[in-house]
C-alpha cells in the first residue's frame, strides 16, 4: 500500500488521480489533500477518502473546512504546509498538480525528501529546473512526469538516448487553430477556455489557446530530458492521439499513442516501472478518420515563439515569461485585457526585465515577483 499525496486535489489532474485511486484501493491510500479556496469540494473530497491530513492554501478557507469536518482530520493552511506534508515520512507518492508557480516550493521539498514526485506542476522547471534536476539527483527521488508528452518521451527514450536525433512533441493547436489571427482581438475567456480535447483549468486552458502551454512544455522537456533547444521540435496534431516521438538517427521514429485520457498517463505514474488498470479504453484507430499534423504558426501563435526565444536565451528569461504570462492570463480571465495583450505583455516584460543568471532558489523567487511587478505596471500603464 502506497500513501499518496495529493496537491491539487480539485482540479482536472487532481480528479483524474482519485478516479485511478478508486480502481485500486488495495495499492493505494490518499494521506493527504489540497486545494487552494475549494472548501466545499474538499469536504466531500475528506469524507470520501478520510485523509489524514487536508491542506487548503487559503487561511480563511482552511477555517471552514476545519469547521465543517466533524472526523478526525487535521487541516492546515499556508504553502509552507504544503511543503512540511510532502516531506512527511507517511508520504510515499506526491502528485504534484498545484497550477503556477506557488507549487514550486513543494514540489522542490518533495524531491529533497527523496519521494516519488509525480510532477504535473510545470513551473516547477520551468523557473527552476537546474536546481530541481540537481535536487532529484542529489537525494535519490523518483521523477515521472505527468504530461502527456512528457510521459510519451519517457516511455519511448526506455530504449536509450543512443543516437537520439530530436523529440517531437505534439499539440493539439487548441480551440484557435484553424481561426485567423484577424479574430484574435475579440476572443473571449469562455471561447479560450473551451478546449476540444482536454477537461482542464481556466489558466491550462488559455495557456492552450495560446500555445504558451505547449512552450512551458518545450522548457519542461529540456530540462526532463537533457536536450538541447534544437533536439525539441513541436507539431501540431489536432487528434491527441500521437502524445509525442522521438526521432533516431538511423531513420527510426517511436511514437506513445492513445486516448487523450490524463488517466492513462497518472496510472503509469503511479504503477511505474510497472503498469495497471487506468479505467480508460483501449485505442481502436479504425473509428479514427485521420490523423492530421502542421507546422505550428509561429507568427499566430507569438507565445510559443516567446518561449522558445527565452531557452534559447536562458538565465532568468524563462522565470520572467513565466511570470508575466501567469500575470496576463489572469486580466484576460477577468475581462481586463484581450487575448492578443497576452503575448505583448510578455514580451514588454522581457524587454524591461534585466536579463541575468539566477544561480540560487532564492534569487529565483525574487526575480518571479519582480517580473509580477513589471507585468502589473505595464497592463495599468498600457491596458
């Protein structure tokens, strides 16, 4: 029996987790949960699984909670308690699913504790990924990552890196693929956020739209996989059926396929090296019509340029796009920017941030906030 972990219990990847939870309650038990200001959920989430601990960020959510428990959970509030329970010695396995950048702090705990990290929180690396790596080597954890892509590349490099040529990860082009740029201007947070594959967040979901997930996923992918900007390609693929390749010298290309189903690649997480039951079906690709694949628009999709640009440019340049997106994304959602602000407002940040090495945590957290804030003023300077 494992006992897991569960940061980011209420979102997509969070359900996703307790769905594989339910098919093997003699593996796993849930030990502790999370979320952010979801109290309600969280309650039925505590009745149903009765974990020993329940950590709600927000203080004032963490009161009601707590009044509203009448079992023997004990909860907690802050970040801080996040990064005290992950490194719990009942801790077994960490799904790391906390959105943004306020999940790098416990995911980093959790690698220095040596545990299992199941790692869906991006930011993790893409504000820290040198330190991170090195803190996974340097205590012995287990990293397996929990995007589709990323899983798919590590499935595929099992048969070595040796005269690996590239990694190919796909996107789905999102809910604007085939909308031109000239329409851009009045999409609004509802249409961002409709997704026509994947049940996600609102942020995930724009950073869809926008093709700036995709970009954290190219950072993600260099730092996972130790390649070099030009090793990591990104086609577009409509399907989700393809999670992504790697391409061989010899000619040779492996691909993962499957069901766009966040289950299949949570089960492998949690079963690895072996495999179990994710409670999704199996692919059948004669239902399928076709598999399409383009060449992603750079020119219409500015923020996968953007990102990109900042690995190739290193230093504090991903923090920095990474900041300012989570920044933008958020006045998007609340009516207080348009859609094609979003790369603009990363790019003005970059432009306006000092470009420098960043060589501890601390210095990264400093340069996060300082791009907020640069972020912040140009929106209220410029709308």
């Amino acid at each position: 029996m494992k006992n897991i972990t569960l940061l980011g219990a209420t979102g997509s990847i969070g359900k996703s987790t307790l769905s594989v939870v339910d098919l093997h309650p003699d593996k796993f038990n849930i030990f502790a949960l999370s979320a952010n200001t979801d109290w309600k959920q969280m309650i039925k989430l505590c009745n149903k699984y009765q974990p020993s601990y329940a950590i709600m960020v927000d203080e004032q959510s963490a009161e009601k909670l707590s009044n509203a428990i009448t079992t023997d959970i004990q909860v907690l509030s802050s970040v801080k308690a996040l990064d005290k329970i992950v490194t719990h010695q009942d801790t077994d396995y960490i799904m790391a699913a906390i959105v943004g950048a306020i999940g790098m702090s416990s995911a980093l705990c959790g690698a220095k504790a040596g545990k299992r990290i199941m790692l869906a929180n991006k930011e993790s690396l893409v504000l820290a990924g040198d330190i991170f790596m090195k803190t996974v080597k340097e205590f012995n954890a287990e990293l397996i990552p929990v995007d589709s892509e990323h899983s798919a590349i590590f499935q595929c490099l099992k048969s070595g890196k040796s005269g690996l040529n590239k990694i190919q990860l796909t996107a789905s082009g999102g809910p604007f693929l085939h909308t031109p740029i000239s329409k851009f201007k009045s999409i609004t947070p509802d249409e961002a956020c409709a997704h026509p594959n994947w049940s996600m967040g609102r942020k995930i979901s724009v950073d869809s739209a926008t093709m700036m997930n995709k970009g954290l996923e190219v950072i993600e992918a260099h730092y996972l996989f130790s390649l070099t900007p030009k090793q990591i390609d990104v086609v577009i693929h409509p399907q989700s059926i393809i999670h992504s390749s790697v391409f061989y010298k010899d000619g040779s290309t492996l691909s993962q396929l499957g069901n766009p189903d966040m289950r299949t690649v949570i089960a492998y997480a949690m079963s690895y090296p072996k495999r179990m039951n994710s409670g999704v079906s199996e692919l059948d690709l004669t239902s399928t019509a076709s598999l399409e694949f383009y060449q992603p628009d750079f020119e219409k999709f500015t923020c996968l340029k953007l990102a990109f640009e900042a690995l190739n440019k290193g230093g504090n340049a991903m923090i920095t796009m990474n900041a300012a997106n989570e920044i933008a994304v958020k006045y998007f959602l609340n009516h207080q920017i348009s859609f094609l602000d979003i790369p603009r407002i990363i790019d003005q940040t970059l432009s306006t941030m000092k470009h420098t090495t960043l060589n501890s945590l601390e210095e990264v957290i400093n340069n996060d906030l300082v791009a907020r804030e640069i972020a912040h003023e140009i929106i209220k300077q410029h709308g």
